[in-house]
C-alpha cells in the first residue's frame, strides 16, 4: 500500500518499557501540540488470601464457591465453566463478600466475569478499607468518606470481561449485588498494586523479631507513599505535606537510598510556593523544607541539586529571620503547627517554633557553608545569636520537648528525664515520635528509645497492622479489636472510635508516612550508621544495642553498600564488623 507522506505522519507507534506496553498515537500537526508524562509507577497482581465475611454466613443462599475466589487465576476471561464464585440476589437478601489481600496496598482490583452472566452481568458495589470494619461502613458512618480518593462506589460489571475499579489505600475489599433477583458469576478478583519497583538496599535485622517488623512496616509504608510524588498517605491526603516529607525522606535515605521521587517533590512544593508564603500555608512546613534539604545533601551529597535551590533558600532565610522580634522570640504568622496532638497547646507550638527557627538556620548555615554564600550565613549566623536569647519553658509537651533538646535551647538530658521519658509512651505521637527518639538518643537514652518503639509502634503491629497510621494512642490498646478481624460487640473498635480533628473514625489513615521514624532511627542509632560528610564519604559506625545481643544489615550510600555486623561480647562490649565501598572513609 503506497502512502503519503501526510497519512504517513498521522501513524506512530510509540513503544514504552514496562508499563505502557504500545500506545497508538497520532503525530502532531506543526500546529498542534502535546506532551507524554512518563510515570515509573508500575502494577503487580494479587490473588485474596481470605474470606473475611459473606452475606449468608456460609449457607449458600446468596454467596456460593466463595473459596474458587482464593485460587491464583490467570487474568484472562475465558469460555471454560467451573465453580466459580456466584453473588446471588433475590426477595430474601442480596450476596456479598469480604476479601482479604493480606497487607496494604495503593490500587484497585480487577475483576474478571465469566460466560454466564447476563450482558451485561450487572452491578455491583465495592468498597475499600483499610480495616474490616471500613470495608463494610457507609459513608458519612463514624467519618467514612470518599475524599481524596473513592473508597466506595456502584460499577455495572461486564459478561464475560476484565473491568478494573478504584484507586485507593486497602487491604479489604466488600462486593455487594446492587440489581434485584441476578446472579453475577467472578472467574477472578484480584488487587491491583501500584507501586515503585524499586529494591530495599537498606537492610535490618536483630534478635528482636518485634523491632524487625517495625524497620520492615515503616519501610514498607514509605513505599506504598512513593507514587508519582511523595505522599502523606494513600487513603487519605494523597497530597505533599512539606513537614511530613522529612521523616519519610529520612526513611528512604536508610532504605532505599537515591530515589527521583525526593527532588521531584521537593521542587514541586517549591514551584507551588512563591514567597513570602509558606509551604502548606504552614510557617514551620518551610523550615522543614530547609532542614530536607540538608539532610538529603548530606546523605546524597549532590551540590549541583543543592545549588539549584540556592535562591529561593537564601530568600526563604531572609522572611524568617524578619520574624524574630527584638528579644530573640519568633514571631511566625500562618498556621502555627507542629502536629495534630499538640495543636490545641500555644505554649508548646511556640517552643516548638521557636526551636524550629534554630534548627532551621542551623540547616541553613551549614548549607551557605558549603554553597560558599558568605552573606547568607552570617544572616544565619546572626539570627541564631538572636534566636538563643530566648529559651521558651520546657513544659509537659513531649513535642515541644524534642525540639527544645534537638535545637540545644534545652540539655538534652533535662528535656529527656522532665518529659520525655515521663509516663511511658503516653504522650507520644506518630509523626514526632521520631523527633522524641531523636531527642533521647541525644540524651543517651537509648534503651529508653528502644522501649518506645517496642511498645507505641509495635501496638499498632499488635492489632494487625502491616503499615503506621496518622495518629495512635497508647490509650486505644485497651480492649481494642484487631483491624483484620471483624470487631465483636464486647471490644472497641479502634479505627471507627478513635481519632480527632482531620482523622475522625474511618477517616483516620491508616498508612501514614510521617510515622515511619523508627526505621531511620533504627539505621542510625542501633546499626550505627552516621553520615559525617556530604554523600556519605566520611560516616562514623556507633551501634547501640541496648538490651540486644546482635544486629546487622546493609545501608546505602552513592558509592555502594554499607555492610555492618554487631554482636555483644561477654563483658557487654560490642563487636563490630564493617565491609564499606573504597571511597568511603570510616571512623568509630
């Protein structure tokens, strides 16, 4: 067949690895334009593990060859018969059923109908949760929601077809019949897992198996968040929430070494923030920004990203250091946040301000330093001469306590034995828990730190969580129900009870990057690794095993793996084995 050159044009084929596969598309005319976004997302299939719960308790009047469900299919919609699952709906009751997919995920699902289904097969509703009791809620039911993403929706379901639902955070899935006297006939359904396909280079282990799992969840959960950006949650507030990005980040830092997906949101929240705002419309979300961008450099050591950021850090610098009034108090305006916990406590998010503006021109000195902005830092220089002549009061705030002891406003050991380790794991919160760690390894309190992280976070492995959740309190352990179970009338249930603010009920995320702390903390303070130098070429290896007898793993750096081995002689002294890249100097 002979073409022209202009029906040539109007036919390309453009081939994408992975993902994409082949996408028909027409080639632009001079006059048009149009761009492609490439995404390194990319799908993984899973088969339920479990039925949770059907709508006729097992009697087959409405829900019949439940476990065909559980069989590994082969995702193509055929012409063979077989005991496939049948929803059945008549005058007595409509079939239903709960799936479990065994941890959490950011997708959807597929479903795949067979022959004998009407054309089309019918509709069904599903609903998505992050518990069982979610997966079975209504909306506007103890906080259940639709927002950010669609948790629960009706879809009519092809014959003998592939159809693909949702995108959402899950573990639970609930499949209803909606039409009246039908039966629906499923080959397969299975989730549909979005995420990076990227490995864990970070690497922990002990002889505690709890802490383990708590390294592995925290890492885990980061993960699910690195979607096309860095998120807060994949349920709910799908969004970058600057402040919440350092955690995170310091979490990919010790699991998954570089990964484009930093940057990538630190300069969209940059582009969407044009001084003199504030990131997020929150004042300390901007010191976060600053704080990030030390941390990152002096894990990745990449000047040419840092020097990128140069201007609107150097101007960014200039708008704090205008509010510190003669005295040396900060005088942030916007929203004036630490975290959900400590928002309704002026004193404490004023202390925590306050030392956020010394950290923050520390960040900043130390960046100016190795940017060689004379200026910039002795503008940091001079406002953190002004800033430490005001030293708010300690108080009871675990949260305003970490800062005050991180910032050196407070000794550390003062901030550690009046508050912090006070009254157990009360008091403490997902997001800057990681911050009290911090703040009592500064103490040297690290069996103290070591506990908390048994106790808070393992709480929440201790309900069947597979990923850490916006917000926990030690309180909720109290006859609570386990997520993956359905909660019977003589226990609480956790997630439609608790919860405040933002976060009521169903509301609450329950895969929440921000409360990854302890995988960081673990990598630096028990595995010992601590960068010295930008990009990791100088780093001291200090384990502090507290009440364990070995630990090791592996962490990342730009030149290769890190390769440590700890185990607790005799006497009580460790010793340490330490396999690192040429390049790398290391010091104990």
């Amino acid at each position: 067949m002979n073409l022209s050159i202009k029906q040539f044009r109007k036919i390309v084929f453009v081939i994408f690895s992975g993902i994409s596969g082949i996408l028909y598309a027409q080639s632009p005319l001079p006059e048009q334009t149009n761009s492609t976004q490439r995404s390194d997302i990319t799908r993984a299939f899973i088969t339920p593990v479990r039925i949770i719960w059907t709508s006729d308790d097992g009697n087959g009047k409405f829900v019949q060859n439940a476990g065909a469900i559980l069989k590994t299919g082969t995702r193509q919609a055929d012409l063979n018969t077989g005991n496939y699952l049948r929803l059945i709906s008549n005058e007595k009751g409509k079939g239903g059923i709960v799936l479990d997919f065994g941890r959490e995920i950011e997708g959807g699902i597929e479903i795949i109908t067979t022959a004998t289904n009407n054309k089309p097969a019918g509709k069904v509703r599903i609903r998505f949760g992050e518990s069982v009791s979610e997966a079975m809620s209504e909306i506007g039911q103890q906080g259940s929601t639709n927002d950010h993403a669609i948790r629960d929706q009706i879809v009519s379901l092809p014959w003998l077809g592939h159809i693909e639902v949702g995108e959402s955070g899950f573990r639970f899935m609930r499949i209803d019949l909606v039409d009246p006297a039908n039966i629906v006939e499923i080959k397969e359904i299975n989730a549909v897992s979005y995420f990076r396909d990227i490995p864990y280079l970070g690497t922990f282990k002990c002889n505690d198996e709890k802490l383990n799992n708590i390294w592995q969840t925290g890492a885990y959960t980061v993960h699910l968040n690195m979607q096309d950006y860095l998120w807060d949650g994949i349920k709910r507030d799908r969004l970058v929430w600057v402040g919440d990005l350092h955690p995170e980040i310091m979490t990919i830092c010790s699991a998954f070494g570089y990964n484009e997906v930093v940057p990538k949101s630190l300069d969209l929240a940059r582009s969407l923030t044009p001084l003199p705002a504030w990131f997020n419309g929150i004042s300390s979300y901007s010191m976060w920004w600053i704080i990030i961008q030390r941390d990152w450099y002096m894990y990745r050591g990449d000047l040419a990203y840092l020097k990128q950021q140069q201007s609107y850090l150097s101007q960014l610098l200039k708008l704090l250091s205008i509010h510190i009034d003669k005295n040396g108090k900060e005088t942030l305006d916007g929203t004036r946040f630490l975290d959900w916990p400590s928002s309704e406590n002026p004193e404490a998010i004023h202390a925590g301000l306050q030392s956020l503006m010394v950290m923050a021109f520390q960040a900043g000195d130390e960046i100016s330093q190795a940017l060689q902005d004379k200026e910039t830092a002795s503008l940091c220089e001079a406002s953190l001469k002004r800033l430490k002549k005001q030293v708010p009061h300690l108080g009871q705030s675990k949260q305003a306590a970490a800062l005050l002891s991180l910032s050196g406003l407070v000794p550390a050991r003062e901030a550690d034995q009046k508050v912090l380790s006070m009254n157990g794991v009360h008091g403490m919160s997902t997001f800057y828990g990681y911050y009290m760690l911090e703040a009592k390894a500064k103490a040297g309190d690290f069996q103290g730190a070591i506990d908390n992280i048994r106790e808070y976070w393992g709480s929440m492995l201790d309900l069947g969580a597979t990923t850490f959740w916006e917000d926990f309190n030690i309180d909720w352990m109290k006859n609570a129900g386990r997520i993956d179970e359905l909660v019977s009338k003589d226990k609480v249930d956790v997630h439609s009870t608790y919860g405040a603010y933002c976060y009521t009920g169903y509301r609450h995320s329950l895969c929440h990057g921000w409360a990854s702390g302890p995988t960081a903390w673990m990598s630096r303070y028990i595995l010992g690794v601590e960068p010295l130098e930008p990009g990791c070429k100088k780093v001291r290896i200090s384990p502090h095993l507290g009440n364990l007898e070995w630990v090791e793993g592996t962490f990342p750096t730009p030149y290769g793996l890190i390769k440590v081995h700890h185990v607790k002689q005799p006497d009580g002294t460790v010793k340490t084995t330490v396999d690192a890249p040429k390049e790398i100097e290391v010091v104990k």
